[in-house]
C-alpha cells in the first residue's frame, strides 16, 4: 500500500522503514513538533518515571540529565523502556503500554519505599499518572519538559499526493495529529481526498475526529501499540 505516516520526525522515520520493510510505500508528514524546557525538576526524587519516549528525548537536552541516570526508572511500555536504556539509564522496569497499568507496577514495587517520584512528561498526555499513584498513596511530582507544536500544513510532496489520489491509506498515533491532519487538509482544500483514505489508528479515541469528519474506513488497532496498528496494516 502507499501510507502515509503523521508522527513527530524521530518516531516516524522509524515507523516508515518498519513498514518499507514490509514492502509498503511510505511518505512522512510530522504534523508535531517536539519543543523542549529546561524545567526546574525539583528535589532529588526517588525514581523517574516516563509515559513517553519522547519524555526521554527531552531530558537528553536538561542540564540534571546525569545525575538522574543513577535512579530506577519506570517506563509505560517496551519503547519507552527502550529509549531510557538508549539514553543511559541501566534500571529500567517496563509496563505494558498502559497508564494505570504503569500505576500498579510501580505501587507493587516501590511498597516500602519512600521519597518522592520525579514523573517527566510533556503538556498533553494520555492518563493522569500522578493521580493514579497518589490515590496510592505515593508522592508524585509531574515536570512538563516538552510540548509539541502543531505543523500549518503538510509537506510538499504529501499535500501533492493527496491532491492526485496518490495514497491509500494513513496511519494516526494520537487524536491531536488526527485533528492537525484534518485541519491542514482543509487549509490545502483536499478534505475530500484526505477523508476517503483508509485510517489505521492507535485507539478510538485517536479515530473519534476522523468518524466526525466522515472517514468511512477506520482500523483500530486491537491495543494501543506501535505492533499492534503495525500488524493491522499487514
């Protein structure tokens, strides 16, 4: 198939070579872009914990990056897990992609353990962490080291190959990009082209914008996880 792929540059690339290696043909439109602060992180915490990879990537700029490499650190699935060990962490736990499951790892444990939890994460996220752990009765402290900006409209070659129905379908990792996607359609005039593609999306709730639109054909992935949408496109 010919997809396109609307994730932030670093996890798109990488997504677009695991489906070129399935023989699809896949363009690249980052309809996000990673904005990083050099937050205040508080107090020495305890444990770090990551709900994003690209929470990670964002605290590779920070200036207390090393001494928090010496912490356990709690990841939301394998990929965040992934890109902590990648930036230097050696004690990485790894949930299974979900938040309040994350919660419950964490809350087993850490059962006796004290201090505070130093949660890095950006302006929107999926789930409330902190919330989860403190009904606990853990002490959580959220730092906001990024947020993503929205793109005015799509690359070149992608808003040409939807202006000639040279597409088939899309992939959608978070509602946000879906809204960014249908916004720069309507900005280039090719909603119509852009609603008739066939969508694969990570939750139905990343797909809600998209039904609104009036996209007919929408996959949803059966969990929301990178292999699991990459297994529905086949």
């Amino acid at each position: 198939m010919r997809l396109l792929v609307t994730r932030p540059e670093a996890d798109a690339a990488r997504t677009a070579d695991a489906l070129r290696a399935r023989g699809h043909v896949v363009l690249v439109a980052p309809l996000l872009r990673m904005k990083v602060s050099d937050a205040d992180l508080g107090p020495d915490p305890a444990a770090v914990l990551f709900t994003s990879a690209n929470a990670v990537r964002a605290l590779a700029a920070h200036s207390r990056r090393d001494s928090l490499r010496r912490l356990p650190v709690y990841a939301v699935g394998a990929r965040t897990a992934a890109a902590a060990h990648a930036a230097g962490f050696a004690e990485v736990t790894a949930g299974d992609g979900d938040v309040q499951a994350l919660a419950g790892l964490i809350a087993e444990a850490r059962r006796d353990a004290g201090g505070t939890l130093l949660h890095l994460a950006g302006e929107e996220r999926a789930g409330d962490l902190a919330g989860a752990l403190a009904a606990r009765g853990f002490s959580v402290h959220t730092v906001v080291l990024y947020r993503m900006v929205a793109a005015d409209t799509f690359p070149p070659e992608v808003a040409d190959a939807l202006a000639t129905a040279a597409l088939d379908a899309a992939l959608h990792y978070s509602r946000r990009s879906t809204e960014i996607f249908l916004d720069c359609a309507t900005r280039l005039g090719v909603l119509n082209a852009a609603v008739k593609l066939a969508h694969y999306c990570l939750s139905a709730q990343v797909a809600a914008p998209l039904a609104a639109a009036g996209a007919a054909t929408l996959h949803i992935a059966s969990r929301p996880q990178e292999a699991a949408l990459l297994d529905l496109v086949g």
